[in-house]
C-alpha cells in the first residue's frame, strides 16, 4: 500500500513571474479536486501587509525567509497545487525539498511574454526599474538554470491558461503515478 504522501502528492508550480503559475495554478486545482495555494498570497496574508511593503521595510532577504517558511511548514503535505514564488529557486536545498514532497512542474515564458502580462503592475518590487525587460532578462540569465533543473518544463507562450493547464495535468498524472 502506498503511503498518503505518494496517493495525492501536492504540486509546485515554479517559474518567473508573469508565467502563469498562479491562473494554470487554479485551474488545474480546479480540475483536479485539489486545493490551490499560492505562496506569495500566504505571505501577504501571515504578514498582514503587502509584498511591496515587505521588501520596503525588511527586504529580500526576510521575504526569502517568509517564503522557506511556508514551504517546510505552511501548507498541507498532499492534496495541494501551490504556485511557488518565482525567486523560491534561488534558494538552496528547496528544489530538492518541493521534490520530497511533490511534483515539481516549471513554467517558462520569453521575456516579451512577461513583461507583456506583468507590465503596469506596481505589485512586482523586482520589476520596479527603469528597464524593466532588461531586469527580467538579467533575473531569468541568473535563474534559468536552476528553473531547467527543478522539474519539467511546460512553455506558456502563446498557449491559453485552459491548454497550459491541460499539459501541467498531464504531466503531473505521469509524474505522480
């Protein structure tokens, strides 16, 4: 008999920013029965305040801390679809740690696509430059390994969030078997 862990592991949905982890997030969650977490909005809610005011007043640093937090202790061990933080791969040792505990599915997008979807928004502290494309590409160089290491990869240019989804499950019902 397999143990609880292995019957309904969770799935981490890691990637940059703007790739779409937290729409195909719900989405599969939706289709899947499972319940759907999104580290960033767990913080905000623990914190009781902004991630913008987080970085401002604590820093990276702290936030990084927040967002290791919750993946060794703030979420339920099977039955959840969690988009992950997209600097969570920076940190070590907690690829390997989702990995214990799950199925790790990476989205990519170009950095077009990106600064396309995350472009206006105030929310993304990282992004606050004068050159935000020229950031992205800069934070993505200094990731991408890391992003290629953790798990498979799904693109989500030029794909809907239903087709995205769609192959996130897939993929997941292979890898989870």
């Amino acid at each position: 008999m397999k143990d609880s862990v292995s019957d309904n592991p969770n799935l981490y949905l890691m990637g940059f920013m703007g790739t779409g982890k937290s729409a195909v997030g719900r989405r599969v969650a939706d289709h899947l029965g499972m319940t759907f977490l999104d580290s960033d909005a767990e913080i905000v809610r623990s914190e009781e305040r902004t991630i913008e005011a987080v970085f401002a007043t604590d820093g990276e640093a702290y936030f990084r801390r927040l967002e290791r937090e919750f993946i060794e202790h703030g979420h339920p061990r099977t039955g959840c679809v969690v988009s992950c933080g997209g600097g969570i791969v920076t940190q070590p040792g907690v690829t390997e740690r989702l990995r214990q505990r799950g199925v790790v599915i990476v989205l990519f997008a170009s950095v077009e696509t990106i600064l396309e979807r995350v472009s206006g928004s105030r929310r993304r502290p990282l992004l606050n430059v004068d050159d935000p494309a020229a950031r992205i590409s800069e934070l993505l160089q200094g990731r991408e390994s890391a992003y290629r290491d953790a798990g498979c990869g799904v693109s989500t240019d030029n794909r809907s969030i239903e087709e995205v989804a769609s192959h996130v499950i897939r993929v997941f019902r292979e890898r989870a078997g």
